[in-house]
C-alpha cells in the first residue's frame, strides 16, 4: 500500500472520536515491527523519526529511506512523520523526502520567535501537501513543554494556531518524555478547553508515563495523536534481554533482535487498539 497522509489519519481519528498511535523509529526492526503492528491490528499508525534518532544514524537519509519503503511496502495504511525537529532545516529535509508531515519543536523559544520560525515551516510544508505539528512551551530543559509543572493556556495555543497555520499541536497537560513508570496524571479538564479553543487536533507526547485507562480519558477528552516511544523501547529491550539470558551462547544478533521486534509488534498492536476505542466502548 502506498504512504498515507498523516493529516489524512488525523482527520479521521478526530471524525470518529478517536487516536492514531504515532510510534517512534529507533531502528529497521522498530520499523518493521510497527508495520506488522499496524497489519496485525487493521488500523493505520504513524512511523515517527526524531531528531535523536537522525542523530543516532549520523543523518536523516539512510533511516528516513528505509522506515518510508518498509512503510510503503506494508498492506497497512502507514503515515512517516519526522518528530521533535529543533532544527528547522532538518524539517525542511524531510518535507523534500516525502515525509507525511513534520513536527517542527520551537517550545524552547519565547512566544514570538516560535511563531516566526513555525511558520516558515508551515509555508514549504504546505507547499508541498505535506502537515506540520507544533509545540508550545516557555520553561527550557530537555522536556521543554513536557517539564513538570507546565501546561498549555488554552487562548495562547489558539493564537499561535490562528499565527502559524499548524496542523496539529503537542500540548502540554501532564505527561513527560523518557519516563518507564506509568504514573503521570494528565489535565483531562484542561485538555477538554483546549480542544474546544483549538481548530486542529491535539497530540500527546510522553504517553509512556500514562496508564492505559487515562489515555483512554485523554482520547475521549479530545486527543488525537498519541506519541509512544519509550514504552515500546522497554518492552524490545525486555525481550533482548530474556533472549539473551536463555542462550548465553548465542551470537546471531538477527535471533535476539527478532525477539524484541515482535515484543514490540505485540506491545503496538495492542495500543491502536486501545487508541481506536470510542465512546463507551471501553
């Protein structure tokens, strides 16, 4: 199947009261398990590559290349979407990749120059057909918007919505990247008033920390876009790990990484489906 327009899924995951799940690309083998996530599940995700990532692999290309063709390759309805660019030249490269849409961070800048830069980004973007996710935020710090302690203002976020043109925004209600205990508490009030001030749909990053049953409070409130990263990381990193412990001889890194790809295709299979569910369904 060919790649999906991620502003296509959005539309939508909104229509029917629901949230596309947005995975993040570590690896070929996260690729791939969240291709077969998606087919396994009959619903369509979002292949998420950050700026980490594209660090990690010491450029965009080589990682950006293979997540799109295991993407279109795929009998899923799969949408590639570069994440958490604070560069936005990096975002610009990936529009010209063909990319689904970009998500450009300018959280960390004060209001105005957040505004300016974003929407630079949006104008190439659309230019191409391609969306934009933004982000607001005004404490620094490596979670940015995601601190403890800040949250989105509802008539700001409509404003720099109304500024820039994004498609979506990354709002900030409660959660935190990077955290492996699920016991964040996301603003479901506050997440409610943001959708009712903003016209496009709301992304939650830093899902991991949230449980299950408040992800699904937070869908029914009014998220669309739900980011998972480290949650699908631990459960590809549990699965080396036992692999390895039952096999100390073992040396084929094709083996061990087999097993943490279908920990994550199980994991992710089972979080669209919780995304997917809508109202009293679940």
């Amino acid at each position: 199947m060919t790649l999906t327009r991620t502003a296509d899924l959005l539309a939508e995951a909104a229509a029917a009261g629901r949230a596309v799940g947005a995975f993040n690309v570590l690896h070929l083998e996260t690729a791939e398990a969240l291709a077969t996530a998606a087919e396994r599940a009959d619903l369509p995700v979002i292949l998420q590559i950050s700026e980490n990532c594209v660090r990690y692999h010491g450029g965009l290309e080589p990682i950006a290349a293979a997540t799109l063709a295991v993407a279109d390759g795929s009998r899923a309805r799969i949408a590639v979407h570069l994440d958490h660019a604070e560069d936005p030249e990096l975002a610009l490269r990936a529009i010209g990749l063909g990319f689904g849409s970009v998500m450009y961070d300018g959280a960390k800048l004060p209001f105005a120059d957040n505004v300016a830069v974003t929407r630079r980004v949006v104008e190439a973007a659309h230019a191409a057909d391609v969306a934009v996710e933004a982000e607001l935020g005004e404490i620094g710090g490596k979670d940015g918007a995601h601190a403890p302690g800040v949250r989105t203002d509802p008539a700001e976020a409509a404003a720099f919505v109304a500024d820039t043109g994004v498609d979506a925004l990354a709002v900030a209600v409660g959660s935190s990247h990077a955290m492996t205990e699920r016991t964040a508490l996301i603003d479901l009030e506050l997440i409610e008033r943001l959708r009712e001030a903003v016209p496009v749909p709301l992304v939650l990053h830093g899902s991991s920390g949230v449980s299950d049953d408040l992800l699904v409070a937070g869908i029914r409130s009014g998220l669309v876009k739900v980011n998972v990263s480290t949650h699908l990381n631990r459960s590809f990193t549990g699965a080396v790990r036992d692999a390895l412990a039952a096999d100390p001889a073992l040396v084929d890194s094709r083996k061990y990484l087999a097993a943490g790809r279908e920990a994550i295709a199980v994991e992710a299979a089972r979080l669209l489906e919780l995304f997917a569910l809508k109202g009293s369904d679940g």
